[in-house]
C-alpha cells in the first residue's frame, strides 16, 4: 500500500534470542482464524508467533538483531506487528526498544495495551540521527511472570512522496467541488466569450494558533499570525489556575485582552480549557479543597463557581470550549466528585452556552505509542461522557508529535469518525532539531488530516522561535524570517487555494473545481465588468450557482 518503502526487519519467528536467563522462547501458530488479528495496512497476518515464557523481570522478553546497516539516519521507521499476553488477569503495557551499539543507547519502538487472549496491533515509529554500529529488537515491558507472544514484527521505512501521492484524490474528493456560475439571466449574446477570473479569498478549512500576552505584543509574530491563521486559542490565560491562581482571586484581564485582540484582528476564538483532569496541572487550592471533611462539596461549589463564573462572562464568545481536559490521562474531578462529573461539567457548560461546541481534548490519540490513549479508548470515554447526557460536540486531537507516520494518523481518524463527530486537530507542534526534516513531518501530518473527512480544522500551538512549549517546532524565526517548516506550510496553504481563468461558454456558463470556501469572480464584457462574491460549501453533486442571484 502507499507509504511503505523498504522492510529492514521482518520476522514471523526465527531468529529470536530470549532476554533474561530464565526466558524461554516456543514457536507456535496459531490455527484459529477466528483468533487471528484483524491485518493491517503494512500486512496481513501469517499466524505465526514467538512466545516467551518464565520471564522473571519487566526487562525479560525476547531480542533479534537487525542486519547491519540496515537503518538509516534521517529515515522514519514504522514498526508494525502484533503483540498478546498470557498468565495474566489485567491488562498490560508491552514495549518495543531498539537497542542501538550494543544497548548503549536505546529508542523507543512503541507500546501496545496488551489484552490477555487478544491481539494488540503496534503501531510504533523512530528516527535515527546516525548510523548505529548495531541495532536489535527488543520485546518486553510486562511483568514478571506474564508470558508474551509476538506476530509478525517488521520495521518498514516510510515513503512520504509515495503516501502524498496516494492522498492526492482522497483530498481532492474531500476539499473540493465543480462548480459551474451561470449566466443564465443576462445576453447570451453580451456575456459568451466574455473573459472571466475566479480567485479564492479564503478556504473553507480553518487554520488557526495559540496566543498569549507576549506574543501579540511581537510584530513577527501578529504579522505571521494576522497573514496566515483563521482562528486562536489562549495558550495559557483562559486556564482556571491562571484566571484563579488563589481561592477567590479571580481575574479574567488577561483572557479580555486576548480576546480584544482576536475581535481586532478578525479570528475566531477557541476556549481551553474550562478544567484540567491531570493532577498535576490544577492548583493547590483546588487540590486542598477536597482533603477536608466536607472536601467533595466544597470542590463541588468551587467547581459550579469557575463554570457560571467563566461562561457567563463569556457567553457566545468562544466558539469551542475543551471542557476538562486530557481525561485519558488524569482523574483529579472523577476521583473527588464521582465518575460522571465530567458529564455534569459537559451539561452545565451547554447550559450556560449553548451556542458553543464542547470538546474532550487528549494528547498521543493520533500517534499510536501511548497506551493509555488508543483510540478506542477514546471513543469509550466519548461514549460513556454521552451516556451521561453530556452533549459532546467535537473531538480533540492535540497533535503534539514527534515522527509521524501518516498511516497510523489516518487509522486513528478513521476509528474517531465512526463517532459522527467533528475532530480538530488543536494543538498542532511538530518536534525535530533539523527544519528541512521538521518540514517533512508537518507536511505529512498537514496532508493526512486536510484528506479526512472527519477533519474540520487544525489549531498550531504556536509557531515563533522563543516562545514554543517545545521549542524545536518553530516555524518562525525569532527575527521574523520564515524557516523550511514555516514555508512549507506557507506552501501548503497556497496549493490548497483555488484560481480559475477562461471564457464563458456558448451556453453561458463558466464551470471550475475548486477547494470549499469564499471566492470572488470577474468576467469582462464589452459593456463593462462585472464583480460578485460567493461561498462553496462542501457537497457531493456540483454546486449550479446564477450570477444574477449573488
């Protein structure tokens, strides 16, 4: 399939070593198709696998080298297979290391959330800065005592042109439509032949940033962002810990401003976020707050206070709220509150306004290495948010990657679109020291989510040297130059705009295929010129419009 390059690791058995003293490595197949893993993009399944056994430490598991020279530096790698557990009664994490010059570094491979009795597919990927002198698989991770099985384990080089090639017509039948402008109503005779230009103004997909109050203040900054984006988000100020940092010291000043600036500038507003689940990111207070006595009410009024407190102020300003943020990866409320506070903090906020979409909002979905947060656990916790009568109105893929492989972005998407609800892409950074390979990456997340259907924007969590959370994913110069990442998506943004020239038919029409958005036209007549505007939206059958009734 598209994107697959070369296999420079491939086993379905042999030459497996045990790692650990008392590993016991067995060969076996596995003859029941009904047990076998669903293929995947890379392969299908041959049934074969490894099972290592009499593991007595998390480190135990099984080791195979990789032929020598093999891996490149400067080459994404994917590495793909499946991974199950025995002798275990929960589930469990296994990982896959590359263990480089002899183990003396070693780079992560993926991870998988193992079953006992099922087939977890990996879907893991590194790079490499330079050439090891030796390189081997390492599969291991669960504990002492569990034994693991392993199928089919490959590691592929990823071919980004070819994948770019096979995303081509999926973007073209997802951000485009024919189009046909009539002039029906005026002279045939007046109007055919006549000249006529179409130039796309803006597209219908937005693309937005993260803001704060230092970065509006930098004229490299509101200069990229004014040219560029559509939307913003507050990187920090709409924060409960940032807008409360003490009990009762509320201030929403920073967060007008910001606002101000966007309603200047003419940019739609993101809210993130109304609350955080991780632990570590809610402030003392609140944390002090449930260790009382009365602790669980007491954060329960504080809780109903920041709500009305915050979208009241704000009702009908922030188009999207992420409501308690990275819920795969925390439980602060649920574990204080119960498990359906969350659905309660979706129902009030649609109550206070009910003009603005709710989000969940979680890192790592899209990447496929994090165990905690598959997609199918995210659409679980979507599913349970919503059997609690929380009206949940978008998705949230924060997109904070390193490596990307299209493939494993688009398998996730596909899984999230099964729930029919919107996905941005909200916190878009793309990490890697070298800016022609950070071009690269963004280019191929940029491409695989515009071709998804289930896609409705993506969000970048800034772009300004000196003022990243992860500093290596600037698109921007400190001193306002545009680096390669920057300009390739300068790029991208302008391949993906529309322009049409020619003449009116005999039958009076001009007919063009353009991306969905606002475009103006002009046709050029001996009696003059004519100039209207008009919108594609997206649609299946081509959009007729008659010039007369712009």
């Amino acid at each position: 399939m598209a994107g697959i390059q070369d296999v420079v690791f491939d086993t379905n058995a042999i030459g497996w070593a045990p790692f650990g003293s008392s590993t016991a490595l067995s060969l076996h197949y596995e003859a029941d198709p009904e047990r076998l893993p669903v293929g995947h993009y890379a392969h299908e399944p041959t049934g074969r696998y490894v099972l290592a056994a009499g593991r007595q430490d998390e480190d135990h598991g099984l080791c195979q080298l990789i032929t020598p020279g093999a891996l490149k530096p400067r080459v994404t790698y994917r590495v793909a297979g499946w991974i199950s557990i025995i002798a275990a009664t929960t589930d469990e994490v296994v990982h896959v290391s590359i263990r480089l010059d002899d183990g003396r570094r070693v780079v992560n491979g993926g991870a998988v959330c193992a079953e006992p009795g099922k087939w977890a597919e990996l879907k893991g990927a590194f790079r490499l800065s330079e050439t090891p002198r030796s390189a081997a698989v390492h599969v291991h991770g669960a504990p002492a005592g569990v034994d693991v099985k392993v199928m089919d384990l490959r590691i592929v080089a990823t071919d980004r042109k070819a994948r770019f090639r096979h995303l081509r017509d999926k973007t073209d039948k997802v951000r485009k439509r024919d189009v046909v402008l009539s002039f029906g109503g005026t002279s045939l005779s007046s109007v055919s032949g006549a000249s006529i230009r179409v130039v796309q103004l803006d597209n219908g997909f937005p693309f937005g940033s993260c803001i704060n109050c230092q970065v509006i203040q930098d004229p490299a900054f509101v200069d990229f962002f004014s040219t560029h984006f559509d939307w913003a988000v507050f990187e920090n100020e709409l924060k409960w810990y940032w807008t409360e940092p003490q009990r009762g010291q509320v201030s929403y000043a920073d967060a007008d401003r910001l606002l101000d600036f966007c309603v200047r500038a003419g940019k739609t507003a993101r809210g993130h976020c109304i609350f955080w689940a991780v632990d570590g990111d809610v402030q003392q207070w609140v944390k002090d707050l449930a260790t009382g006595s009365d602790g669980p009410a007491q954060l329960a009024a504080a809780v109903e206070a920041r709500l009305t407190g915050l979208l009241s102020r704000y009702a009908g300003r922030f188009a999207h709220y992420d409501v308690n943020n990275e819920m795969l990866h925390g439980r602060f409320y649920r574990a204080r509150l119960g498990d359906d506070a969350p659905a309660r903090m979706f129902h009030e906020a649609a109550r206070l306004d009910p003009s603005a979409a709710l989000f969940v909002n979680d890192y790592n979905v899209e990447c496929g290495n994090d165990p905690c947060a598959t997609p199918e656990k995210y659409i679980e916790l979507i599913r349970e948010l919503q059997r609690g009568g929380a009206q949940v109105g978008g998705i949230g893929l924060q997109g904070h990657v390193t490596h990307p492989v299209g493939e494993v972005i688009c398998d996730a998407l596909d899984k999230l679109a099964a729930t029919g609800l919107p996905v941005w892409v909200t916190e878009l950074d793309v990490c890697e020291p070298d800016e022609e390979l950070r071009a690269d990456d963004l280019e191929v997340v940029l491409r695989e989510v515009y071709a998804h259907p289930a896609v409705h924007g993506v969000v970048l969590w800034g772009f300004l040297q000196g003022h990243m959370w992860r500093e290596d994913a600037f698109l921007v110069n400190s001193n306002g130059t545009v680096n390669d990442a920057g300009q390739r998506f300068i790029d991208l943004r302008k391949e993906w705009t529309s322009e049409a020239r020619g003449l009116v038919d005999g039958n009076g029409q001009f007919k063009f295929r353009g991306f969905h958005g606002t475009y103006v036209f002009q046709v050029t007549t001996a009696t003059g010129n004519m100039l209207k505007t008009f919108t594609v939206d997206k649609g299946d059958a081509p959009l007729v419009l008659d010039v007369m009734d712009l």
